[in-house]
C-alpha cells in the first residue's frame, strides 16, 4: 500500500506512536470503493498502535473538491452534508475502533473550524501564505482552466486547496 515514503519514516514511525489523517468529503451518504485504500490505511495504522483522524469535509463538502473533475460539483446544504457525514461515520465505525483507547480513531469536522470565520480573516491570515503561482501549477486547477477546458473554475474550487491547506494546519495545531 506505500510506494515511496521519505528517508526513515519506517524507522521513525516502529519507534514512536504517531497520529495521522485522511480526509473524505461527506458529498454522499456512502463512502465507494475508491475510498477503501484510504480506509485500509487507517486501518492498519491504528492496528500497530498509531492513532488515526478521519477529517469529514463539512465546510470543503459545501465547495466540492475540483480534482480529478471536468464540472462544478453541485453544492450541498449543511443538512444534507449532516446527513452524508452521519452515514459515513458509521460505515467507518465498522473498520476503526472509536473508543476511549489511547489510539482511538477520531472524527473532526472541518466545518467546526470554518464555520465562524470570515472571508477577510481567511484571506488575510491564510491566503497570504501561499501564491497564485503555486496554486496555478496544481495539475487540479491547470486542467481545469486551460484552453481546451470549456467550463473553466469558479473561485470556490480553486481556493479548496486553500481550505485543505488549513485543514492541516488545524489539525497539526490543535491534535499534534
């Protein structure tokens, strides 16, 4: 299941018990098959004692990830994000063991941290750290916004990557 990992990580991580996260956008009430590598990763994380966060997209779910997508997804409400983030959480209790271990997986919802933040504060102290450029060379938004591409990207798509960006540093932040 790994291809490449950075020079002594394997030794890093039998030595220390680390924490990790994958995140899944709550844009259907079920989780598909393209999500069970991901699922098998956390999996066998938490079995050799690591502690696994599963990050449900309740504010990047209302934006809709652009990558690998020719369209806009269509936007969702928050209830019906609620409802998606409800059945998913128990598709993966059937996988992870959420209990009061020490490795216990654990399920954070963006949307807690995004919900009271404004506009301007986001671009301020968020959007000032990353360029245009960087963002123009992700393959997600350069296929999207090339010639050939007729649909183009709203901005919402094209700041996700911002949003995902601050979903890790929240993460790092507040669970290490």
């Amino acid at each position: 299941m790994i291809h490449d990992i950075m020079p002594k990580t394997e030794e890093f991580i039998k030595e220390n018990k680390i924490s990790g996260y994958i995140g899944f956008d709550p844009t259907s009430d079920s989780l598909h098959i393209g999500s069970l590598v991901q699922i098998m990763t956390l999996v066998l994380f938490q079995k050799h004692g690591h502690k696994p966060y599963i990050l449900v997209g309740g504010a990047t779910g209302m934006v809709g990830d652009p990558s690998g997508k020719s369209k806009e997804r269509n936007l969702l409400d928050e209830k019906e994000l609620n409802k998606n983030i409800s059945a998913i959480q128990k598709q993966l209790s059937k996988f992870l063991v959420f209990d009061d271990s020490k490795n216990s997986a654990v399920i954070v919802n963006n949307n807690d941290w995004f919900k009271n933040f404004s506009f301007l504060d986001f671009i301020r102290d968020v959007g000032k750290h990353i360029t245009v450029n960087y963002m123009m060379a992700k393959d997600s938004v350069k296929n999207r916004i090339s010639a050939e591409s007729s649909d183009g990207m709203s901005f919402t798509e094209f700041s996700y990557q911002l949003l995902q960006g601050y979903d890790f540093y929240w993460i790092y932040r507040i669970h290490k």
